[in-house]
C-alpha cells in the first residue's frame, strides 16, 4: 500500500509543491511564484490544505529548499534560511512555518542534496551508496550522499563555490559570484556564461568556444570532487546543462585532467555512466522533496 505524502521545492524563483506517493510518484502539482516568505508559505500550506481534501491526509512532509540552510538539528534556528542575499528571505523559520501548520513529520535539505536522495531512490544513482548530484543553471549547487547519508557536516555542502584555476589572460571576465568573484559559480552558471558572452547560454551555436571553456570550469569542479568525495556516479542537472552536446565535452576534460591518476572500475569502463543527467529529468527536485518526505515518514536512512 502507497503512503500519500507531501512535497515541498522551494527555489529562488518558484516554490513547487506536490503531493505524491513512497513509490516516487506524483498526484498533483502546482508552481507558486516566490515573493515574500510570508505570502509563500501561505499559498504553499493553502495548496496542501485543499489538495489533501480530495486526495487524503499526507503522512509527512519533505522540503528541499534553496539555502543556505541551517541543517543542525541541535541549532535554535534549525531549518531556518540563513545568510541568503535573497531579499526578505534571510533568517527564515522555512521549516517552523510549515511544520506547525501541517502537525506531521517534517525533513528539510538542500534543494540538491533532496535531488541526489532521489535520484538514489528512483533515478540514476540506484543501487549506489555515493553519489553527488549537482546543478548548473542560475547558480551552481552541489549535494550528495555519503555512504548512503546525505552529506552534511560543519554546514552542507557549497560545491558551486569551489575556487578553480583561473587563466586571465584566457579568459578575462572576473566572475560573478558576489562573495568570491570567480569561483565556480562565478564562472560557470549561466548569469556567468550570459555576461561573458552577452548573450543567453541556450542561444550560443554549439561551436562557439562558450561551451569549450564551460565545460573546462566544469571538469576543473568535478575533478576537485572526485578526488575529495570519490563518488561513485556524479549526476549534471539545471538548465546550463540542457545543452547535450555539453556533457560528453565535461567528460573528456575530466578524463584529460584525472590523467589516468584515479583507477576505478566505474572511470576505466568510460566516463559515459559515469558523469550522467539526472535520470529523473526536471523532476529531480520536486522528488527530492518527496524522497526527503520518505525520509521523514520512515525516519533516517
Ligand atoms: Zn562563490
């Protein structure tokens, strides 16, 4: 028998919310524009309130939330969105605000490391214990699982804000990140790849030297990674990555750049199942949040 369950993706832009069951499916949806914490939490809870009275009360809620977030179960201010440059959106009680409304469990994680936890569950990362999903589109993100744990640890994970080797004179755009200029985010998302290039990432032709000089900064990323975490898959998503020619591009910088050096069953078979899409499309994040609401229901994994 299928638990109904309630899911929760709240980004930047849009909070998608959706009640689907522990078999990784979804019932119904709906995208609420993100405006101040207070209207959008509201229409997200009002969502829930009408959507479980024609489909049955929800055993538990996940919410897999942009951050950073404060994932310390100890902390006064667990849950809460942190040190956002979002405006309106620093220091707030995201968990606390659903939580009393809904009277059911509740997990919170990164909008990324929900993502990996899926994609565990029902995607393309089945049947391994590490894993590192990361995204590529407005910002870069980065999540994972550990050993079978979502990683957590001082904080969480911040993979988009690794420093990579920079060539000025190649590539003389600072960066856009706004605390550190260049690191990866700042030289790879697409904000970054748009004000570069002057011109939106999905309309570049697929030889302009953009995609050369992306996939470079990415390989530099993933390969900081590989030899850090040693996952066993890695996982691309976000709209940056939408343009296929680019993941076979990514791979072959990583291998050029590895150079033989890390020796596993999973890289020397070739890199093509192992820097992959998300096996679970554009949906990775809201089942994020529905595997978080598994999580929750079943207690940690
Ligand atoms: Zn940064």
């Amino acid at each position: 028998m299928t638990k109904l369950l309630a899911a929760l993706e709240a980004g930047g832009t849009k909070f998608l919310c959706a009640l689907g069951t522990d078999d990784g499916e979804l019932r119904v949806q709906a995208r609420i524009p993100t405006t101040s914490p207070a209207e959008t939490t509201e229409k997200a809870l009002r969502f829930f309130q009408e959507q479980q009275a024609t489909f049955g009360e929800a055993a538990a809620l996940g919410i897999a939330a942009f951050g950073p977030l404060d994932l310390n179960p100890r902390s006064p201010f667990y849950g809460h969105i942190t040190s956002t440059p979002k405006p309106g959106w620093a220091d707030t009680d995201l968990l606390g605000s659903m939580a009393r409304a809904m009277n059911v469990p509740v997990a919170i994680d990164t909008d990324v490391n929900a993502a990996a936890l899926a994609e565990w569950r029902w995607g393309s990362a089945k049947g391994l214990d590490s894993v590192v999903y990361m995204t590529i589109g407005t910002g870069i993100g980065g999540g994972g699982l550990l050993n079978g744990r979502p990683v957590h640890g001082l904080v969480h994970p911040e993979m988009g804000h690794i420093l990579v080797p920079h060539d000025r004179a190649m590539d003389p755009f600072p960066g856009c990140c706004p605390f550190h200029g260049n690191c990866l985010e700042g030289l790879a998302s697409g904000p970054a790849m748009e004000t570069r290039w002057h011109e939106r990432p999905e309309l570049l032709s697929q030889d302009h030297p953009a995609w050369r000089l992306e996939a470079h900064y990415l390989a530099l990323g993933l390969t900081t990674i590989i030899c850090t975490l040693s996952p066993q898959r890695i996982i691309l998503g976000g709209g940056v990555m939408k343009q296929n020619h680019l993941l076979p591009m990514i791979r072959a910088d990583v291998v050029s750049l590895l150079n033989g050096y890390v020796q596993a069953e999973a890289i020397l078979r070739g890199f093509d199942d192992y820097i992959v899409h998300p096996g679970l499309g554009d949906q990775a994040g809201i089942k994020g949040a529905l595997a978080l609401a598994c999580s929750a229901e079943q207690g940690p994994r």
